[in-house]
C-alpha cells in the first residue's frame, strides 16, 4: 500500500495561512489560502485547483469511502 504524504500548513509573517500538498494548493478539510489570516477573504483549492466554496463542499461530499452498507459497526447475522 502506498503511503500519501500529509498536507502541510505553511504559515507567513503577515499571517497568511496555506495548506500545500506535492506542491499544489490543497485542503479537504477547510479553506487553502486564507491571506493575512483574514477568514472572509479564505480560498478553495483542491490538487491546485481553485473552487468555490459550494464546488468545495460538492467534492468533499463525493469523495470515495466505503458504501454506507459495510459499516464496521454492521457485523454478525442480525436481522432486521
């Protein structure tokens, strides 16, 4: 299995926040670039790649993950 390297959080003198990852712009977790630390003007960037805010969440949303029926807490033979 191929390990990922994490995101990392660079921060600026002047309080500029940003999240790089393999050199791009890149948060899945919340905005990232948030110039001067100033959270109205935060931006999206997901593999260097600017979205809105509502792109954002769209993507996040659809991210892949296991389907809701191979829950860990689903074992056993109950029935329903």
């Amino acid at each position: 299995m191929e390990k990922w390297e994490p995101t990392k959080k660079l921060t600026k003198a002047d309080g500029t926040i940003a999240y790089i990852w393999d050199n791009n712009l890149h948060n899945w977790d919340g905005p990232a670039l948030i110039p001067e630390g100033n959270m109205r003007k935060r931006e999206y960037y997901l593999y260097g790649i600017r979205k809105t805010e509502e792109q954002w969440k769209d993507a996040r949303k659809d991210r892949e993950g296991l389907p809701f029926y191979k829950k860990a807490s689903v074992t056993g033979t109950s029935r329903y």
